[in-house]
C-alpha cells in the first residue's frame, strides 16, 4: 500500500493532469492514469474511512470527476 509522501511536484506539474485525464474516471483505472502511484483497493479503503477524493457511483461502480480527483492528489501530495 502506498504511504501518503511529500511531493516536490509544482502546481504547474499537476496542471498535465487536466489536459490528460479523461473527464471521469473509474477507480479502477485511476492506478493507470497515475502510473500506479495510487492503488483502486487503497482509494477503496479512504473512501470507505471518508478520506478519499468526492466520488460518484453508478452501480457497484465508482469513479470521479477529473477535477475532484486532481484536487484531493494535491492535498495528498502535500501531506
């Protein structure tokens, strides 16, 4: 499981993110888009301790909306 570290990235880093990710995306394929720094079974247990980025549901299936994933990566990065 990945421990939540201090990150020397810069805003401007994280801005990539915008241009690149999809507008939703489902928890399981947000490990692909991160280049796995962020498991679907870790973000799975914040969401379920209230921790995790907003998510939406449709389903059984969970996913977010770019802005609220790119949002919470920041404060978590931060630490």
């Amino acid at each position: 499981m990945p421990t939540k570290k201090s990150n020397d990235s810069s805003g401007a880093d994280l801005k990539i993110l915008h241009q690149t990710l999809p507008p939703i995306i489902a928890r399981k394929d947000v490990q692909l888009y991160l280049g796995g720094l962020i498991s679907s079974g870790y973000l799975a247990n914040l969401d379920s301790q209230g921790r995790g980025p907003k998510s939406i549901k449709s389903g059984r299936r969970v996913a977010y909306l770019r802005g609220d994933l790119i949002t919470w990566l920041e404060s978590w990065l931060q630490g």
